[in-house]
C-alpha cells in the first residue's frame, strides 16, 4: 500500500510538473518549411493534433516555403537561433539536403533534433486516368526512351523525391541523367502538377496521399518498401515484390529547434512528444495522416539523426552528388 501511495505520489508530481513548464511555451508554433499541402505540412499537423493534451496552449502551423527548407534553416541560423517557442518540421529529404551541402553553410550540426512524427514511404503516383497501369509499364517507357516519361516531385536534382526517381530508374539499368525531371518547391505544387498534367509520374510520399485515395484523382502504382503497409495501403505492392529491390525509400519525418535553444526548452517539447506517444490519441493522429508510429525524442533522437546525415552522404556519393 505504502508503494503504491509513493507511486501515485510521484505520478502527480511529474504531471504538475510537467504542466507547470508547459506552459512556459507561451506561442507554440510549428514552421513546414514549404507551401501548404505536402509532407512538412502534414508533419506540423500531427504535431498540432498530436500535442494537444500536453501544451498549455494550442500549436499554431506557419508556412515558410524557399529552397526545400533552405529558408527555414537559414531563420533558424540567424534571427530565431534560440526560439523556445517553435519547432521546425524535417523529413529524411532534409537530411539529405544538409548532407550534401543544400543549405549552404548549415548542416546537422545546426540544429537540435527534437522528436519524431513518423516513419514515411516513398510512393510512385500516377492520375487515375494514366496509361501507366502498373509500374512495369513505366519502367518499360523509360527503358525504351528515358525521356519519353515527365517524372517529378517537390524537390530539385539531388533532393529526396530526385533520389526516389533516381533509384528506380536505376534498378533497370536507365542513366538517372537522362530523365525528364520537373521540380517543384513541395509536396502540394508537385500534386497540383500531376493532376494537371505538366507531369505523368509523381515519386511523393505515402503520407501525402492519404486523402486523394478517397477521392479517387490518383492511383499509388507501388510503396517504395520492402513490406506492404496496413490499411489503407494494404492492397498497394511494394517496389520489392515488384522486383524492383534497389528501389525503397524509407523516410523519416520529424522536428528540429534552433541550436542555441535553452535546454528548459528543449526539454519541455521532449517531455510533451515523449508523453503523447503512449496515448491512443497520438497513435490516431499519426496513422491519420498515413505514416507509421515512431517514437524517438531528445538525446537520442539527436544521435540517430546524425547517423542518418552520415548515411545520407554516403548514398549521395554512391549517386554522384557529391565528391
């Protein structure tokens, strides 16, 4: 009894606690870096969704588009270095770009890794109306003529979405070089293009379509994964059991903080990410949007960050991106 009353003790403790620093955030806000509509926005959303039982006040979503993250990095690196207030939304793209030196001179080692939101896919996406039937039949049109096929994505050559395109043109054997790519600044831009037809072939993310398989403008060809995904994507092959085993990209998608971010602070949004990802809700939220659980926040977060960056480069030279 005498423990059980400690413990209850000790639970009340932390709660108030932890309501008490919470409210020290007095403006919430998360920053997707890009317009609205792509992965860096659904990514604030479940944060905003995600955290409401453990902020004192409510998440508020600002759009800062520019350079796939480039301009948000650069706020962070100047003027909003140590913002208690705010956490910007990344994905393993992000990663990317600083790995291979898209951000100029910021990199990992500017940033605090705060929490994930999720584990993404890549995704291969055609209207619903395509020719393209099956991602067979598209592989078939590149390796026939490679610039017979209009691919794009919310990125530029060397970004994420390029690098999905580049693996899978690359598993039959087709010069990533020799692609017809558009770029797009996001996620959004790149559907409207697709669905508007200045582009055939879309390599986004599973998160981001979530809501367009509903309405039926689009068909998911496959998810660039080794293992098929639950419901709603369940019926969707992967790019490995279509024989296409180079061709999978996993994606991370979470928030960073301005490096020189008081530790207080830091550690109020790790406690409050670290306190929703035991809750029903929070679970809720994150397969809402299409992307699997993830827990990892703080320290460790930070670490696994940084030994992705190391990944990253070591891909992006495998590619050609850099030296």
């Amino acid at each position: 009894m005498r423990f059980k009353t400690l413990a209850s003790a000790a639970a009340l403790s932390m709660l108030f606690a932890g309501a008490a620093t919470a409210q020290e955030i007095e403006k919430p806000e998360c920053i997707a870096p890009a317009k609205p509509g792509g992965g860096f926005d659904l990514t604030c959303r479940i944060a905003q969704g995600g955290l409401k039982g453990e902020m004192a006040n409510p998440i508020q979503v600002t759009f800062m588009p520019g350079g796939i993250g480039a301009v948000a990095i650069n706020q962070f690196n100047t003027n909003r270095t140590d913002d208690p207030n705010a956490i910007v939304a990344f994905s393993s793209g992000s990663l990317l770009n600083m790995a291979i030196g898209k951000y100029g001179q910021w990199d990992e080692d500017d940033v605090r890794f705060t929490a994930t939101a999720g584990q993404d896919y890549g995704a291969i996406i055609v209207k619903s109306d395509s020719k393209f039937e099956t991602l067979d039949d598209v592989l078939a049109a590149l390796k026939e003529n490679p610039t017979s096929v209009v691919l794009g994505a919310g990125g530029s050559v060397g970004s994420q979405d390029w690098m999905k395109a580049a693996l899978l043109v690359r598993s039959e054997g087709i010069d990533p070089r020799k692609m017809r790519y558009v770029a797009f600044d996001g996620g959004g831009d790149a559907m409207a293009g697709l669905l508007g037809g200045s582009i055939e072939v879309y390599t986004g993310d599973v998160g981001e379509i979530v809501s367009m398989l509903d309405a039926g403008n689009i068909r998911v060809l496959a998810v660039m994964n080794e293992e098929r995904l639950p419901d709603p994507f369940a019926d969707i092959p992967t790019t490995v059991e279509l024989g296409y085993a180079d061709a999978v990209w996993p994606i991370i998608r979470g928030y960073y903080m301005g490096k020189n971010v008081s530790d207080e602070a830091y550690d109020t949004w790790v406690s409050a990410f670290e306190a929703a990802y035991g809750t029903d809700g929070w679970k809720k939220t994150v397969t809402d949007q299409g992307l699997q659980p993830v827990a990892l926040a703080g320290e460790e977060m930070q670490a696994e960050m940084l030994k992705r960056v190391e990944r990253m480069r070591s891909i992006a030279k495998e590619a050609g991106l850099i030296n």
